[in-house]
C-alpha cells in the first residue's frame, strides 16, 4: 500500500477539545477512526478516546497483517468500543454514561470499507467530484429524507444538534456498514466530525481536498471550518488519506516499509488508568497513555 495521510484537529469556540482521530497501519491493513464526544452528556472525551482505544487494539489483534473480515472486524471494533464504554460508567458509577458519534474506514487489498454511527462522516472523493458519503443518524437527516425540510436549511434548523444513534447509549447502536469499493490512484478519503462538515458548504469541502494535498488541504480545511463558524465554532477534527499508485516514486508511505508482525500507529491502544478514581480525562493522561502504548509497541518491534 502507498498513500498520503494527515490529521488536525482544532479546539474552536468550546471549553476543551472532545473529538480523537487516529490511524494504525500493518503492511497489509489500514484503519482510520475519528470520535466526537457527545458535549451534551458527561465525559464525552473518555467516550471518544476509549472507542479509538479498542478500536485500536482489536486491529492489532486482528490485522496479522490483513483482517480476514473488514466489515466483520468494523461491526466487532465499534462494539466492543460501546461495551467499555458501559464498562466504565459502570466502574464509576456514573448516572449516565459518556457518548460519542464514530466514524471508521479500513483498506486493504486496493479496497475500503467503512462503518460509522452518529453524525461523524466519511467522505469518498474522485477526480474532484464527491463519489459517496456516509448518511447521517440524526433528527435533522430524518427530516430531509422525509421532505420535511431542504437539505440546504439543516445547518441553522433548531434540532440540528440531535443524534439519534452513538457508542455509549443505553440502548445497543447500530454500526452502518459502507463499501467494499475499489480505489484508484488519486482517490481521496477523508473522516471528519460535524464540527468540519456543518460549517462547510460540501462543494467547498470537496474542492479544498481536490485542488490540494491531504498534507495542505486538512490543516486549511479544520482553519476554515472553525473561522467560518465563530464564536459558534465547534470542535473541528478531520483525517485525510489519499490513495496512490504503487509505482509512485517518493509518494506518500508505503507500507511495506513496515516489518513482518507489526504496526504503525497513531492510537493509544492501551486502557485508561483507572486509579484516577472516576476523575475526567486530562491532555496529560491522555498523553501520558499514548506515550506508553509507544514505548511498549517499540519494544515489541513496530514503528
């Protein structure tokens, strides 16, 4: 495999930055994530952290070096992230437990699939024109598909903020797969929260990441997002991959640059420290985490 990838990740207008993204790639196997924390419920960044987490570390269990199911493995991935998600409200004690939207993608063999809950999106662009997109699990997407408002007026409808499907519920999600379409060289996929998609006119969003490289285009993508939208500016996270040719010289990573047996990684895939007593997640704990997930994944042999 050989493709270009980039992410960022802006706090805009809000308190902290509730949003995670993250990407761990075998040679054989690719996984994109990116969570939203709910803001409207406790702890949406533990939500948001614990999903990449499992999602993470059930990829390095499973991509030895391929997965031998990626749609299996995204179901499977999405709900073991909702379990310990439960898992911890439940060790906690908390009344009501962390939530957030998700959004995953996994290519192998010149292919990609995707999954996703709630109103984070996949977008799949080629040739500069959008070739498909996730639909949303909202109030507002209901409400379009039944005709009762333009698509056009969804950004400034009063019950736009409304998710209707997440990790985290008390009811079971429900994982919407996507795909299996085959790439070709300059496609671009990009996963993003609501804070890039809702602040962007989607012909906007789509040129921004055909007239330029996923290295350029996604830091100038999450900028405009959160300058469009102000002082109402929400937490603006996006991850960008484009797919080249094989015989690209210099293009992008290529996997084959990684050993047999191991991964490159951008997730903690380890579990959150649970003798912080039920305290919020902090950057440094986060941070901290990452750091030794590093270390014991160096030890191990990987990148």
């Amino acid at each position: 495999m050989r493709f270009s990838i980039y992410q960022d990740s802006l706090i805009g207008a809000r308190a902290s930055n509730q949003d995670r993204m993250g990407y761990c790639y075998t040679r054989d196997s690719l996984l994109m994530l990116v969570a939203d924390g709910m803001g409207g419920h406790m702890r949406g960044e533990v939500a948001a952290h614990l999903s990449l987490q499992v999602a993470g570390a059930t990829f390095q269990e499973d991509a030895r070096p391929k997965l031998a199911d990626p749609p299996v493995f995204l179901d499977r991935a999405l709900r073991r992230a909702h379990r310990e998600i439960l898992r911890y409200q439940d060790m906690h004690g908390l009344p009501e437990s962390p939530r957030t939207t998700i959004v995953a993608c996994v290519v192998q063999n010149g292919r990609v699939w995707w999954a996703h809950a709630g109103d984070s999106r996949l977008y799949l662009i080629r040739d500069g024109r959008l070739l498909t997109r996730t639909r949303d699990h909202s109030k507002v997407q209901n409400l379009i598909d039944l005709g009762l408002i333009d698509e056009r007026d969804s950004g400034t409808h009063p019950e736009r903020n409304k998710v209707l499907n997440c990790l985290g519920s008390p009811f079971e999600p429900t994982i919407e797969l996507g795909g299996d379409v085959a790439l070709e060289p300059g496609d671009t996929l990009m996963l993003c929260s609501d804070g890039v998609w809702s602040a962007l006119a989607e012909p906007d969003l789509v040129e921004q990441l055909s007239v330029e490289s996923v290295l350029s285009g996604v830091p100038r993508l999450v900028q405009r997002a959160v300058g469009q939208a102000g002082p109402m500016a929400d937490n603006a996270t996006a991850l960008a991959m484009t797919w080249e040719a094989e015989d690209a010289e210099g293009a992008g990573l290529s996997s084959q640059d990684v050993p047999d047996g191991a991964i490159t990684t951008t997730i903690a895939v380890g579990l959150i420290d649970e003798t912080s007593a039920g305290d919020a997640l902090t950057e440094d704990e986060i941070e901290r985490t990452i750091r030794e997930i590093r270390e014991a994944i160096s030890r191990g042999g990987a990148h």
